[in-house]
C-alpha cells in the first residue's frame, strides 16, 4: 500500500513530503481550480516538491487524439521522465486515448471510476493505474469500499499489470477499509492525511515520556 497527496497546494505539498512517506501526487483541474493558478506555473512547483515521486496529471480533451497531444505536451513541456501519469477519464474516447498515450510511451492513471467493468477495461486497455471514487460511490448508495475491492481482487485475479488507486475519501475509516482490502495505493488529501496519522493517545503517551524523562536522560548530545 502507497500514499500520495491529493493536492496541488504547495504548502500543503511541502509539509507532507518533510513528514510523510509519500509516493507521489496527483491532480485534476477542479484541485488545480482551486489555487487558482494556471497549469503552466502550478505543476513545476509541484515536481520541484515531488522530486522522483510520482506525477499524475489530467488532460482536459475530450478526443482521444488531443488527450494524446495533450499527454505528449506535458512530458515535453516539464521535461517529465517514467514518473510521469497521464490521468485520462474512462469515456469511450478515454479507452482509445489510454492505448495511444501507452504506445507513445507515457504511463497512465485510469480515472472517474465508478464500476467494476469500467476499471477492468481501463486495465485491459493498458491503464497503469485505475483510480475508482469511494465517496462518490457512497453519495450514490454504490458501496465505494467493495467496488473498490472487487476490482482489487480481479487485477490480482487474472495477474494483470495494472494497480488501484483509489481516491475521494471523506473518512480515515474509509481509506482503512480499502487497506483492509488489498488496494495497491490511495490519494489523499491533506487533513486526511494528516487525521490518519494522529491520535490523542500518542500526544498523551508523549506527554508522559516528556516528564519521566526529566533527570533521567543524562546524555548531552
């Protein structure tokens, strides 16, 4: 299981790569809407954070053959490497451009999954990663936690090689169960992040440390 941050602001970015083990980060253009920043100045400041982790970046086209020069733009235009993820929408256009942009050498993340067979023909079509919506599915009573289990199950069921990652969550309790159930990786935003790591117990238990160990830790250092 990897995490990466769900978020294009810096500060944000900066905090969590000087604290967590972060795998990378991903975007999409209502994240970047709202720093309001144009693509062209956010997503250089992001891979000065992200460094070798993990870049994916969504297209705004809506035909395969732009989603491809988009795609290719990208990795040329922030002279991006193997790290790079092109996250295409699974539209019947987004099937044909996950071919194209995998034929010219760029990786893809399979994303605004809401079915079983969506993320199955993602995979099948040669997505890298396949991203379903856990809280969007839960909006709609679609149980985002066993779809996004299903589909874990039949990646590893028929070997193929293509990962789940799963995105919008609302709850740490969510991103636990979908653990608890074999996903690859999730993309999360910063208070969550931050809420899964945290617990009073720890602040008390430190708390506690701090004063027994007062004229007990003789070593200068």
């Amino acid at each position: 299981m990897i995490y990466m941050a769900d978020t294009a602001n810096i500060e944000e970015l900066k905090k969590l790569y000087y604290y967590f083990p972060l795998a990378g980060a991903t975007t999409n253009p209502s994240i970047l809407a709202v720093e309001k920043k144009p693509i062209s100045e956010i997503i250089p400041a992001i891979a000065e954070v992200v460094g070798n982790g993990m870049m994916h970046i969504q297209v705004s086209s809506l035909t395969a053959d732009d989603m491809l020069k988009e795609s290719l733009k990208y990795r040329e235009h922030f002279g991006l490497g193997d790290n790079y993820y092109s996250k295409i929408p699974v539209t019947l256009e987004g099937l044909k451009a996950i071919r194209m942009v995998k034929d010219a050498g760029i990786n893809v993340t399979a994303t605004a999954i809401f079915t079983h067979q969506q993320a199955l023909v993602a995979a099948r079509a040669g997505a890298d990663y396949v991203a379903p919506y856990v809280s969007r599915l839960d909006n709609i009573s679609s149980h985002g936690i066993e779809v996004v289990e299903h589909i874990t199950k039949t990646l590893n069921h028929f070997q193929l090689n293509c990962k789940v990652l799963a995105a919008s969550f609302k709850t740490v309790d969510q991103v636990h169960r979908i653990v608890k159930r074999g996903c690859h990786s999730a993309t999360i935003n910063y208070a969550l992040l931050e809420a899964l790591r945290s617990h009073p117990m720890t602040d008390m238990a430190v708390d506690t440390f701090t004063i027994d160990s007062k004229g007990i830790y003789d070593i200068e250092f």
